[in-house]
C-alpha cells in the first residue's frame, strides 16, 4: 500500500512535468504563430494595398488621360478667343475680335496712377481705326476652373508691347472673353 500513493506521486510528477512541457510547447507555438501575425498581417495589407493602388494607378490614368484630353479642347477653345482677339490687331478689323469676346466685356488699365475702364467696342474701333501691324503674342498662364478662366499673354502690335490679362467664360461650347486688362511694356 506504500507503493501506491508514491506511484500516484510519480504519476502525479510526470502528469506534472508533461503538463508542463506541453504549456511551454503551446506557448512556443503560440509565440511563433501570433509573433508570425503581424508580419503575417503587414505582408497582407501591402499585398492587398498594392493592389488597389494598382487599380487606382489604372483609374487615375485614364481619368488623367481624360482630363488631359478635357483641358486641350479647353485649351484650344481658349486660345481661340485669343487669336481672334490678336488676328483683330493684325488686320486693322476690329470685327474680327468681337465673336471672342462677350457684349458687355470691358477693357481696363491703369493711366498715370489712375484706374481706366471702358466697354469693350472701344477696343474694336481701335483695331479698326489702325492699319494692319505685324502682330504676335505668347501665352504665360492658362488656368483653368470649371467654366473660368485666366489668360495672361505677352502681346506686340507693331511697335507697342503689352502684358495682357483675361478672363473668359464658358458660352455653351464657346469661350468668351469678359474683360481685358492690359499694361504697357517695354
């Protein structure tokens, strides 16, 4: 009978030990796989992340590609307005200009300190009331929003150089000029 309570006790002691030994392989395992999670979980995201940057990559070029194609009809609706308004200069025919620019545009300056501001016919009759000059210009800003926009070019009519601003606005499918700002340059 003395046998069997120290055989309990062995068997009590290798329950022990092997409870034991199972608790640390457990938590070995666990360590490794839960420790293996967040790289795991970082691989997974970048993949996943990935991804969708590159369905957005894809997304975004043809958006880009549509915007780009948007911005040089704009572009090239603009520009039109402002050739017509240079071609106006060229000629000596205000008539020219007047599609490119809206009924009610003003022209505006500034004359020895002090602001000018007139309806925009007093342009045509000046171009009309010119001989035709050697006239060109170069564009220094587009910028566009919407159905507005900012134009800034350098222009020369003969002799005379100006810094020329504009605004225009979206007709139906045409530009339209509402004002004109100039300074003259040297």
């Amino acid at each position: 009978m003395k046998n069997i309570p120290e055989q309990k006790n062995i068997i009590s002691s290798f329950e022990d030990s092997y409870a034991d030994g199972l608790r640390q392989s457990i938590g070995k395992a666990s360590k490794k796989i839960f420790s293996a999670l967040p790289g795991l979980a970082i691989i997974s995201t970048l993949t996943i992340g990935g991804l969708l940057i590159s369905c957005q990559d894809n997304n975004n070029q043809n958006n880009k590609t549509e915007v780009m194609q948007n911005n040089q009809e704009q572009k090239e609706g603009i520009l039109k307005a402002i050739d017509l308004y240079v071609e106006a200069g060229r000629k000596g025919d205000g008539s020219i200009a007047k599609p490119a620019f809206a009924s009610t545009a003003t022209m505006s300056w500034s004359e020895d300190g002090i602001l000018k501001s007139v309806p925009i016919q007093v342009l045509f009759d000046g171009f009309s009331a010119a001989e035709p000059v050697e006239s060109n210009y170069k564009l220094t800003t587009l910028d566009v929003e919407g159905d507005a926009a900012i134009v800034r070019i350098q222009s020369q009519f003969g002799p005379n150089k100006y810094a020329d601003m504009f605004t225009l606005v979206k007709d139906g499918s045409n530009w339209k000029i509402i004002s004109k700002i100039y300074q003259v340059t040297k």
